[in-house]
C-alpha cells in the first residue's frame, strides 16, 4: 500500500498535466488501482522512487501543463524526468526537498523562470539536465559545490552571468552551449575529471591556457563562438581529444603542439594566430586554419597526406601563407577538400572553396609586404 502523502502527491501531480494529442502516458493512472503499477512509476517500500513523466520512447508525443509543487513530498524520489513536450511554467522549488535525488532530467520543454538555487542542497545528486528550455538568469552557486555531480547539461537556454566554481571531482559532462553566459574562467574553475566540456555560442572571455592544461581527461572540447584570447597551450593537442573546436575567438600567438597530433578534427578558425603552421598538424583528418594570420610555406607532409586522402580537409584561406609545395597537375582524392585562397601566393591547383572564402585568389600584395615588414 502506497504512502498516503505520495498518493495525493501523484493525485496533484497528475493534475497538473494531460497528454498532449497521440499520447496515452496517463492511461494507466488510474486512481483505484494501485499507484506504484503507473506509466513511469517505481516504488519501493511503500514510497515512490522513480518518476518518469511521459512515454520515453523516441519521436512519441510528450506531455502539456505545469509541474506541481506537490513534487516535492515524494521525499523518498531518486530519479525524476520529463520527455519532450510543451511543459511551461518555472520549476518548483519544492524539489529542493528531495534529499535522495541522483537523477535529474526536465529537458526540451518550455520551462522558464530561473534555475532554483535550492537544487544546491541535493548533496546525492549526480545528473541535472535542464537543456533546451527557457530559463534565464545565472548558474546558481551552489549548484557548483554539489559533491557528487557528474553530468551538467544546461544548453540551449537563456542563461547570463559567470560560471560557478565547481568543486565536483566526479564532474566529467559539463554542457553549456547556446546561452549567454559571460565572464573569465579562473584557472582552477573547472575541476581536472572533465571528459566533455562544451561552452560555445557563448559570451564568455579572457585566457583560458592556465585552465586548460589542468583538463588533460577531456575527450571533446568545445569552446567555439566565444571570446577567449591569449594563447592556446601546446599541450592541449596531446590530451585524448577526438573534436577539438576552438573557432571564433580572439586566441593569439603560434600554435605549437608538442608531438605529432591524433585528434580526428581541430578547427581554430576566425582567431588571431600566427607564425608558421606546425608540421605536427599534417596527421589531423579534417583542419580548419582559416582566417587567422599563419605565415610561411605549408609543410610539405600536408601535400603527401592530402594527396594519399589522410587529410579529408585543410582549410587554410585567409592568412598570410607564401608557398605550398604542389605539382599543378596533381589530382587531389575526391574525398579531400583543399582551400588556399587569399594568401601571399597564387594557388598552384585551382579547388573548390567554401562561398565564405569569397572570389579573391590572392591578397593585395600591399597588405603581404606589410606583414612581412
């Protein structure tokens, strides 16, 4: 027999929302059966443990209204989510009540209001996902000393201000893309266990080199649409990346990785980098070195892998590039894609370009003789 404060909480709860059309998630509530035999709802010891609001098959319907504060008397809850659907309204503070928490997930609906910063007290929590909704204003602090949080994915909201610190030493996914976060990131901001981090289509700023070398467990970075500057540290490019996306900030200085790079694809295009392209880059399958400010001739070792299809794209249009080592009858692989236009040279080999790339060959020599002075 289920506990007489849960059953009027999933009476209220169930109040609160109603199928949207083609769903039938709430077929089975029916009140004079026994509650712990609903759609998404587990028991244990006569309280509710789990709470999945909604059919979580892929591409089905979800559900329409708002989220009852009565959720915050199923004190004994450790997982809570709703799928997809148009849920509005902010979220209820009252979860802030349920200590046993570990699994969080209310993403792609239409929630709004603020991040409440009582979830902070969620001492078990390890997963909050919150992505593609409305909400606004900032990360609230202590959602950052959360102990035990692994997964945090806030994307595509409406979210301002600075991150938090975050003390977690479990923390591996942090997501906050598309948002408008803003602010520096201190060198020890970000804890070391992060495996993905992403932080683009953001506004945030100032160099992150101290902070990066700290993350050598990431597996995909993505700090693109930004605008971080200084430089960006060689080291990086030895950690276990497979994605490495850097484009659109204000990164200065030379690119020097340390050793021959494994990452798959590297794109630090539209900053402001410089000096001579590194022969270490020739063994990354799809490079994006346009629109900075590189100088020199293109190593030889890019020509013998783009022409073996090692290199599936080399972007290298908009800089200050004087050479590349190219037989004008060598035929470029198909499945390779080469850009050179608008550098201090005229192309040896005429391929097709992004349309951004414009229809400029080469760059007034005015501006190639200034660079070089």
């Amino acid at each position: 027999m289920l506990d007489p404060l849960d059953f009027l909480a999933l009476q209220s709860i169930k109040k609160a929302l109603k199928d949207m059309p083609g769903s039938n998630f709430f077929a089975s509530w029916d009140f004079t059966s026994d509650p712990c035999n609903f759609a998404g709802v587990s028991c244990q010891s006569n309280h509710v443990v789990t709470l999945n609001l909604g059919d979580p098959r892929a591409g089905s319907p979800g559900l329409i209204g708002r989220l009852d504060l009565s959720i915050g008397k199923l004190y004994a809850l450790t997982e809570f989510s709703v799928v997809p659907g148009r849920i509005y309204g902010s979220l209820p503070a009252t979860l802030s009540q349920l200590r046993n928490l570990r699994f969080l997930a209310v993403s792609r609906n239409l929630i709004s209001g603020q991040i409440p910063a009582g979830l902070g007290s969620l001492r078990k929590l390890r997963t909050l996902d919150l992505s593609y909704n409305q909400l606004t204003g900032q990360i609230p602090r202590p959602i950052g000393t959360l102990p035990a949080l692994s997964n945090l994915i806030l994307c595509h909201n409406r979210l301002t201000g600075p991150l938090p610190f975050f003390l977690s030493r479990t923390l591996t996914r942090l997501d906050l893309k598309h948002n408008a976060l803003s602010g520096w990131l201190g060198a020890n901001s970000l804890p070391p266990s992060l495996q993905y981090l992403s932080l683009s289509w953001n506004r945030l700023s100032g160099p992150v080199d101290r902070l990066l070398i700290r993350l050598d467990q990431l597996n995909y970075l993505d700090l693109s649409l930004n605008q971080f500057t200084g430089k960006i540290p060689g080291r990086l490019f030895t950690f276990p990346i497979t994605s490495l996306q850097l484009q659109r900030n204000l990164f200065s200085g030379h690119v020097e990785p340390v050793s021959r790079v494994s990452i798959t694809t590297v794109d630090l295009s539209y900053n402001k980098l410089s000096g001579p392209i590194s022969p270490f880059l020739s063994s990354v399958q799809n490079v994006y070195l346009n629109n900075n400010e590189f100088s020199g001739r293109v190593p030889a070792c890019f020509v013998q892998r783009l022409l073996s299809a090692s290199i599936q794209i080399l972007y290298l249009q908009h800089n200050y590039l004087t050479g590349i080592e190219m037989n004008p009858t060598a035929e470029i692989p198909l499945s390779s894609s080469l850009c050179l236009q608008y550098n201090c040279m005229v192309p040896p080999v005429q391929t097709p370009c992004p349309l951004k790339a414009g229809k400029q060959k080469t760059r007034p020599r005015q501006q190639c003789n200034q660079w070089r002075g």
